[in-house]
C-alpha cells in the first residue's frame, strides 16, 4: 500500500488529475538500505530518475553523490547542494561543448566508452578523470541494457591508455548489469572483466583505482534487510575474487532503487467498456498512460501494482489503457491486468512503485494534456 | 530535401540544439491537396500531430475545421480563430466534467464508442450530437490501430440507440482505417460497415447523416496530384457502391497528411564508434532520440529519410541512437541506417517528414534535456 504520509496527504489535499506523490520518508530508507548493504561504495544517485529539487536535496544532505547525464542535471545537483567534486557527467555521449560547461562548473569526472569521446574530454575538460564503461552482457535482468552504452574489455584498455597519453586521469572502469537484475552472478563476470582491464594496464604503467559498479539494484531488496545485506555480500565477495587485498574504490548508482518504491501516482477511471457483447475483456481508461508519465510499461515490461478503493471485490481480467487518442497508448492488453469488476468511471487508482521514471518521461504536451504533476511530500 | 525557406532559415538564423522547423507553405499546399483529391469531404485537422498556434491559424484562416483529443486543444482551436461549430471533440475517452467544459465552450460534436461514454454526453453536454465508431480490421495500414477506439458495427447500433434516447443527435459514424494506410480497398470494408448502420437505425426511425473517415492517409498521395485524386477517387466510389444516391456527409482527419512533410528536424552527430575492433557496423549518435521527440521510432516503425551534407560520400550501415543514458534510446538498430562513412563528430543532419507527432511527443524533461524547440516559418 501507499505510504500514511501520501494515504493522508491524498486524503487531505484531494490534488485534482493524474499525479505522483513521492514520500521522502522512503527514499531517506533507501538511501541507509544502500548504505547499509555497501559501505564500503560511494552512492551516485542516478538524477534522471527523478529530479524533483527535493529528492536531490534530501539526498545532497545524506551525503550521496550525484550521477548527471546532462549540464542541465549538473546544474540541478549543484543548485540541490551537492559541490562540484560529489558529482560525475556519466553519459558516454556529450558535445564536447557540454563537457566543457560541465568542467566550468567544476566537475572532473567523466564517463567514456570510446576514443572519440575520450579526445572531446582531453579538450574540452584537460587534466579530468575519466572511466571507460565496459559491455556486459546483462544476463538475468528483467530489462536487459542494449549494447548502446560500453565497449568490449579489449578495447577499454585501448581507450584509458588513450586518455593517458592524453593528459587525462585513467581512473577505472564501469558497466551497468542492466536494470532490476535479481541473478547477484551479473557482477561477478563484469567485476572479472574490470579486474582483467585493471591488470592489463597496471603492466603498462597506468593504475586505475575506480570500479564504478553503476545500477540495476531491484527494488525489492531493499525491503528485506537481512537480503540487502546478503546481496552486497555477495558482490562484496565478487570484488575480493578478482581483486584480492587490492580493492579498488567503489560506486554505484542506484536510480530506481533509490525512489522506485517511494512513489505513488494517483489516477482516475475515465471510462470502462467492452468493444462487443460477447468481449471477453473490458477495457479499462485511465487519465494517465504511456505518453503521461507511464512510459516503461513498452512492450508491457513493468508491470506496475493497482491499488483500488474495491480491492475485495471479484476481478476479472482487464486491457488497461491511457486517455490519449494514440492507439499505441495501452498499457496492458497482452497479459491483461485484473481489475475489480465494479470498478466504474470516476474511481480513483494508485499506481504503486512509480517514483522513478515517470514525472520526466512524460510527454510535454501530447494530446493537449499537461505532464504529470508531482508532489514531494 | 527541406524545402528553400528551411533551407534559408538555417542558412540565416542559424538555431542552436535540435529543433524542428516546419514550412507553412507545405502545410497550405497539403490543405488544398486534400481539398482536391476529396471536394465533397469537410477536412477536420487532427490538432494532436502538430499544434502549434501558427499552424492552427492558418488551417482556420483556410477554412479547415478541428479534431480534438481534449479541452486544451478545444482552446487552442478557438484561439486559432476556429468557432466552436467547427470543432469536433474527437477523443471517445473522455472525463463527464471535460465534456462539459467543451459544451460550455460552444463544442456539440462529440464521439463516442460505448453506451457508457453516451450517458456522460447526455448529461454533460444535452442535446449534443455524437458519432459512434466502429472498429476496422486496419489491414493495408503500416501501424494498424489497435482495438482502444470503436465498436463492433453491430454494437454501434446499441449506442446511437441509445444517445437518440437520450435526448442527443445521432448524427453518424467514424472509423479510422489505420496511420499511413496505402491500401484504398481498406475505405471500402469500413465504408460498408457505415453504411450496414445507416440503413439498419434508419429501419428504427433513426436517421444518421455524417460518416466521418477518419485519418490514415499516407503524405506521399499528396505529392502526386493525380494520385491524389484517384485516391479520392477510389474513396468515392466506394462512397457510391455503399451508399448509393443517399450520399452521407463525410469528414476526414488528416493530421500526418497535413504536417508531416511540412516538418524537418535539424540535428548534430554528437558521437561516432565502434564497439569493438571488429564491431560490424558503426554506432552514430545524435542530440535528438526516441524521447527527444522521434518516439515514432518506437519498434522502428517509421523510417525517417536523413540528409547530411556527405551524402555524396560512400555509405555503411550504422546504428542510430539518441543522446540520452537509456538504452532504449536507439532509433535503427534491427534494420541499421546507410549513412556516410565521413560523417564525423558536430556534423549537422536533416530528419525529414517530421512535422507530425515530434513536438508534442517530446518528453518534458528526461535526462535534463529541454523538449523539442519548434520554427514555425
């Protein structure tokens, strides 16, 4: 269920149309659960999941550090508190006259994952640390990462001499294990891949001293401390495998994991139908879909928990969709969802777990319909 | 190729950051196109595909009525100088106090698509007429619809039954045949359908007199006159075989036929690599992806045509993808894009057709970026 803090402020303060209510409550326990389970990893809060001024304030006073994609997310960690030196630009892809702006700012940590960009950074930001992100093959996460972010071991130890020779501080490597990964397995082979690029270049004279172990922290464990801790332990003992009494620093960078479950969206039935008499299914509308804020539900891939006022009642199957007069804009129709089956127009739903990612995924505009609101509570 | 006045203003105003600049002259010359090909049927823009207030004006000042998908595009509309009896509220997902807002604002064409969504007109906005739409099968249509919007024909008898019931005008029906439908055979089938309707209310006393055919009209017709007109044509005929000489008023709602074409979006290479040594195919990465304002992209559905200035130059496949740290955020991966091998980091390249469903699909804020800056000229 929703938090008492958003069940009351819902109560109280009834905000009119769709919306997200985030408990800061929660991403303050998500912030220690991390800790907790890692000490010994620096936290970069991934800022695209959710900017909102509070959350990153919250989190600047928690001591986290701050993962950007853009000059714009500098911009808002820096304005949140966090300094220059708690924050990494670590999108692989930036003009070089982004990197500049973000140098000026006075950050010196950047992610590479190639030549190229390692050359824009020796430009634009000399003198800086960069990582390189290296391919994983994201086995066992429920949204596997494409191959669009990294290159191969190989060729990262190519790119940190690169930025050697070039004036710029090879400081390690990175990879993500892709998102919501529950197989614990996933680090092991890329911590063995770091270890491998670590080595090669310590023969050659340049000594990385960074891992960063970036996110796909699931949600859920989290929840279960004794869990939490038995995850990082496992990581914890990936590290020592491949990297003995020589640990390098560590980092991760937890996005959803950190405000995932700390928000609820409120949305209303607008309309509940069949297409047929003989229909199996009712279709179910809410103000809300793919194009206002619940775009991860692509190809059905999250699958988020509902909340109604007529829990108790029987269900029956539903295709569930968005307000918008997009024929695209449905959320689930090949594995319907259950429903209530006197859920009715006008009824109220909570759409649990949709803290992060959804508030700036939404659409500027589309169908004349506002982006989603959101209340930091 | 952008037409001259893209072109020029380029050339001249020089615009930093991805942006979209859309020619109304295009736009004009799209209008008359429809005018032509289809003399007898009231055009109806579909405002979702593009709503910019100097593209509404000028369709308002050349007498074109309006499709709406919500009460914002309702004000938009009016803003444009449409009147109200102009405007059709289009969108059969509608809130009870939406519908009012619109009536109040002088709307009293509304659609519908079940005896729930009547019930609301009836109170919401009484004496109101309504059409009712019918599903189609799509087939012919590059997106085939999915079954969110119409009715079974069948059904549809039930719910114009029952707006005339209650007390509102049953004035027709609409269908829409699917975006980009190439197949003129697919008006027929849905036409039929109209027509078992019309005939069957008329046997209950009930006389329907509008049949609103909806969108899917591929751009390309619009190019080649006399294509166009067998176009219209072929719909016409169909018109006759069905109707005979009790010819219904038509509408139709072009809005990707309208704007599409009229729009380039102008980009920068913000990256190029390799993966790997032996990595087959280049990646190349732009300021502008999927949430930036190119989500048609989604499942590689439409095929943007991409001018660069090194198109003389020998092309190989690339991966395209957008800017942002998400990897969905690739455009043409399954089917790699031809692209130049000199195209190289700051390169400015043209993504034509884009007039339609880029602006208002942005995404607000994700990854800090700002959404897609519109020249409308």
């Amino acid at each position: 269920m929703a938090t008492q803090r958003i069940t009351d402020f819902l109560a109280t303060r009834r905000p009119e149309g769709p919306c997200l209510i985030v408990d800061l409550d929660v991403v303050r326990d998500n912030f220690h659960g991390f800790r907790k389970a890692l000490p010994d990893s620096a936290i970069f809060y991934a800022v695209k999941a959710n900017p909102a001024p509070e959350i990153l304030s919250l989190l600047a006073s928690l001591g986290s550090n701050f993962d950007c994609a853009s000059v714009a997310e500098v911009e808002m960690a820096l304005a949140a508190g966090a300094s220059a030196d708690r924050i990494s630009y670590g999108n692989t892809i930036k003009k070089e006259r982004d990197i500049a702006r973000a140098h000026g700012l006075g950050v010196s940590l950047f992610a590479v994952d190639c030549v190229e960009e390692v050359e824009k950074v020796a430009r634009a930001a000399p003198g800086a640390r960069v990582f390189c992100r290296v391919l994983t093959d994201g086995a066992g996460a429920e949204w596997p990462l494409s191959r669009k972010f990294g290159c191969v071991p190989v060729m990262a130890i190519d790119v940190l001499e690169a930025a050697h020779r070039l004036g710029l501080v090879a400081t390690g490597v990175s990879f993500h294990v892709g998102s919501q990964q529950t197989n614990t397995e996933a680090w092991d082979g890329a911590l063995a891949d770091a270890a491998f690029v670590f080595q090669t270049l310590a023969e050659r004279g340049i000594f990385l001293t960074l891992v960063n172990m970036g996110g796909g922290f699931p949600t859920r464990y989290l929840k279960d401390v004794p869990t939490a801790e038995a995850y990082g332990r496992s990581i914890f003992d990936a590290l020592r495998r491949h990297f003995g009494n020589h640990l390098p620093e560590t980092i991760i960078e937890p996005g959803r994991g950190m405000v995932g479950d700390a928000g609820v969206i409120k949305a209303e039935v607008v309309l509940v139908s069949r297409k047929s008499a003989t229909d199996e299914n009712r279709w179910v509308y809410l103000d809300i879909g793919k194009f206002g804020g619940l775009a991860e539900t692509m190809d059905e891939a999250i699958r988020y928990p509902i909340v109604t006022g007529r829990d108790d009642d029987q269900k029956e199957p539903c295709i569930l969709a968005g307000p918008t007069c997009d024929s695209a804009d449905v959320l689930y129709e090949k594995m319907p969802y259950p429903l209530p089956i006197t859920l009715t127009v006008g009824d109220e739903v909570l759409i649990k777990g949709t803290g992060a990612y959804t508030t700036t995924y939404a659409s500027v505009a589309f169908n004349g319909i506002e982006p989603l609101r959101a209340y930091i509570i």
